[in-house]
C-alpha cells in the first residue's frame, strides 16, 4: 500500500513538473541575458507580487510555521505586522534608488557610493548568506520528501538530491527570472489549494463547519497575537514589530533574490504597488498557517515537537492518499519557489558583481550549472554530517551576515560621508564576530539571549565602524 502511494506522489510530482517545463519553454523564447537577469523589464506587477508571497514561503515555513503555536501562540503575526512597515520602506526609499540608477544588481549602488571593496564586500556577504540559508532550507524539505516518497519508492538521498536541483536547473537555465515570474505564480497558487484542502481536511476531521472552527480558534489560548506585558519576553510586540520591520528592509530589500523580482516590473510606481501588495499579503498568508497549526492541536494534542505537528497529522492519515499527494505538493510548490530564485539570484550575483561581465552568456551559463553543484555539495554534506547543531549554526551565520549590509546600506543612503573603502571588509567581519561575543556574555551575565533585535544590533555596529573611520 505504501509503495502504491508512493508512486501516486511521484506521479503528481512528475505531472507538477511537466507543467513548470511547459511554462519555462513558453517564457524563454529567444531569451537572452537580459531576460535571464530582469525578464527585459516587462513582468505584470501583479504577478509579481502573488509569485513573490510563495517565494518567501520556504518549504521549511510550510512545516514549522504552524508548529509555532506551540511554543509563542500567535506571536508571529506581531512580526508579520512590522513587515509592512518594512516593505513601505522598500518601496518609497530603496525602490526609487533602484530605478534611479538603473541597477542589475543592487550591490552595484555601493560600489558606486562607498568604493570597490565595500561592493565586493556586500555582494560576498550576499554570497555567503544565500547559498547556506537556501541550502540548509531545501536540505530539510529534501529530508521530508525522501520520508513520505522517495525512501518508499527504494530511490536513495543522494539521487533524491541530484534529480530536484538538475530540475531547477532545467526550467530556469534559459529564462532565468523571466521564468520565475511565472513559474513562482503557478506553485504559489499551488501552495495556498494544497494549504487551504489540508485546513479543511483537519476541519472536517474535529466535525465542525469552517464558521465553528473559527469560533474555536478564536478562543483558544493559543490564539494570542499580542504580549505588551513582558518586556524581557522574546515575544513583547515593540521587539517583535521593529525586528520584523528591520528584517524586511534587509532580508527583502537589501537581497538581491527578493529585489531582482521587483526589478523586473516596467516602472517604478509598478514595482511600488508588487511591494506594497505583497507586504500586505504577508500577514493572512501566515495566518492561515497558525490557524492550522491550533487546529492540529486539537486533534494531536500538545505533546509534539512543533516542526512535527503537521507531517505527524500527514502520516497519521494514510487512508487519505489525496491529502498526503497535497502535502508533498505543498511542500515542492513552498521549497522550489524560493530555491529556483536563490540560484537564479547567486548565479547575476557572481557574473554581475564578482566578474563584471554581465553580457557574457557563456560565463553566465556556466555559472548557474556551477552553482547548482554547489548546492548538492552543501545538501550532500549536511546530509553526512547530520548534525543539528551544525543547521543551527548555519541558520545563525546567515542572519549574522544580513547585518553588515543593513550598515553599509544605511550609511550610503543617509550619510554624505566616505568611508576609508580599504577598511569596509574588516568592519563587517568585525561587527558580527562583537556581536556573537556581546550576545554570550549578555547570556552568561544576566541571562538574557538577543533574539531577532540582534539584526538591529549588528547594523549599528557596521554603522559606527563605517561613521568612524570615514571622513566628510
């Protein structure tokens, strides 16, 4: 019976991805560098906007961001409140900046505000920080799908591995971002049925009507959005809004992945309605995540790990092959969203700001098949390793590296000062290393552990290294 399921995923994975083939075929006719890199400027904002709420949805999000519940209710959406804040500021401060200079990259603004080494040095932090973030994140959803298909398919990890990222590289290798307009609106509708079916499954399985399921997460405990109480609480809103406002600005402005989609919109006051669109978007999407996750603890209880909540209801209903074929796809449609982008957006990275030759489109060609084999490397080696600690880790280096770009952003943009350009590479490597150092003494001190204000913190250090050593 197992196998029979099995092959069922496999055969709607094999379907969902003759639709993305067919989508990248019918987007990359005579598609050239430009269409690879900004989709030649002529991507509908609308469509935009909808690609890019999936694409910020990892597969990862897919399993845990229910499973919060468990731990800081519906504390989340405080964050997801302070996102809008952050998007506003995209799009009427760093937008216009964007469009004004007529950029590819956007690191190439500090190239042309601070100096050459201070653009080499953002767009390596770039570097750095995408290829562990995206990696470690498809490397889970890789775990969950050997889980539920491929282990009982007889397929190993490794082919698992290699056949979804040589995927990805089929469908984006000619038409780059001008295929990712599509195809991220194509698996973000796919996303939110499989999201919405699985959330009636779990109705339908309490007996109650979607009205009286409303009702009862309303007056769950685990229904609290709001802490005001406890300033010490990670989860107070003042810390929990602002930090979310910041991690807009860096992990969506300041990124090239999430940026090069806002610049492939015709104009301007396009990409302003996309950004101001999608921030918005943000906070039901990830409701409807935590109205899943207090709904699968009324039929699962509060015993479970919160990254198990949703597989453990998955598995637990075999007899249901349909909600176990949403699931896979759900989890596919969240992981390829983001993961297509991330090596699309290393592979303009490394040509456009490492190299130079943004119109080189053999070297851009062998760049992204040499970034997907990075990838499997990563995936491959975390899978040998398989050390929690170690994800964790990584998950903390890539957070740590937003922070030097949030300071050198901010002193381009609000500061007429120049910094000596020679010492830029070692203040951004010496913010996160004093941070890492003030968060354990704070720790071993008073007890007390940075949470996402940690982000904030390792800005303002880059800032005052860059304020110091610069001259007017």
């Amino acid at each position: 019976m197992y196998f029979c399921q099995s092959m069922s995923i496999l055969i709607t994975v094999v379907l969902y991805f003759a639709v993305l083939f067919g989508i990248s075929r019918l987007t990359s006719r005579k598609a050239d560098n430009e269409t690879f890199y900004r989709a030649n400027r002529r991507a509908p904002w609308y469509m935009v906007a909808f690609g890019m709420v999936g694409a910020s949805i990892s597969g990862v999000t897919f399993v845990s961001v229910p499973g919060m519940v468990l731990s800081s209710q519906m504390t989340y959406l405080q964050m997801c409140l302070g996102f809008i804040v952050g998007y506003l500021v995209i799009a009427f401060v760093l937008l216009p900046l964007y469009y004004r200079l007529n950029l590819t990259s956007i690191y190439t603004y500090l190239g042309q505000r601070l100096g050459e080494r201070s653009y080499l040095t953002g767009a390596s932090f770039f570097l750095l920080s995408k290829m562990t973030g995206a990696a470690v994140r498809f490397y889970v959803v890789c775990i969950i799908l050997q889980q539920f298909v491929f282990e009982p398919a007889g397929i190993p990890f490794i082919v698992n591995v290699v056949v979804m990222v040589l995927l990805i590289w089929l469908y984006t290798r000619r038409g780059g971002i001008g295929t990712l307009v599509f195809t991220d609106t194509f698996q973000t509708l796919c996303l939110f049925t499989a999201l919405i079916l699985i959330i009636l499954s779990v109705v339908s399985h309490l007996n109650l009507t979607l009205s009286e399921a409303v009702k009862v997460v309303a007056d769950s405990p685990m229904s609290r959005i709001f802490v005001f109480d406890d300033w010490l609480s990670p989860q107070h809103f003042w810390k929990q809004f602002l930090s979310g406002a910041f991690i807009a600005i860096v992990m969506t402005g300041l990124d090239q992945d999430m940026m090069q989609k806002n610049l492939t919109c015709k104009t301007l006051r396009d990409a302003q309605k996309d950004m101001c669109s999608y921030g918005v978007a943000f906070v039901p999407a990830n409701l409807l995540f935590l109205f899943l996750g207090v709904l699968l603890t009324m039929v699962l209880g509060t015993g479970l790990k919160g990254d198990e909540l949703l597989p453990t209801y998955i598995q637990g209903t075999a007899d249901l092959q349909f909600l176990q074929i949403l699931f896979a796809i759900g989890i596919i449609a969240a992981s390829f969203s983001s993961a297509d982008s991330a090596l699309t957006s290393l592979t303009t990275c490394f040509c456009v700001d490492i190299r130079r030759q943004p119109h080189d489109e053999s070297l851009r060609k062998r760049t992204h098949i040499a970034m997907c084999f990075f990838f499997m490397l990563f995936i491959i080696l975390f899978r040998q390793i398989n050390s929690t600690s170690l994800i964790d880790a990584i998950y903390i280096l890539a957070s740590y590296t937003y922070g030097p770009l949030l300071g050198l952003f901010v002193f381009g943009l609000f500061t007429k000062r120049q910094p000596q350009d020679r010492l830029v590479p070692y203040i951004c490597i010496a913010s996160p290393l004093l941070c890492y150092g003030l968060d354990v003494t704070a720790q071993q001190l008073w007890g007390y552990h940075f949470g996402y204000e940690l982000l904030m913190l390792n800005g303002l250090l880059t800032f005052g290294g860059l304020f110091l050593s610069s001259r007017k």
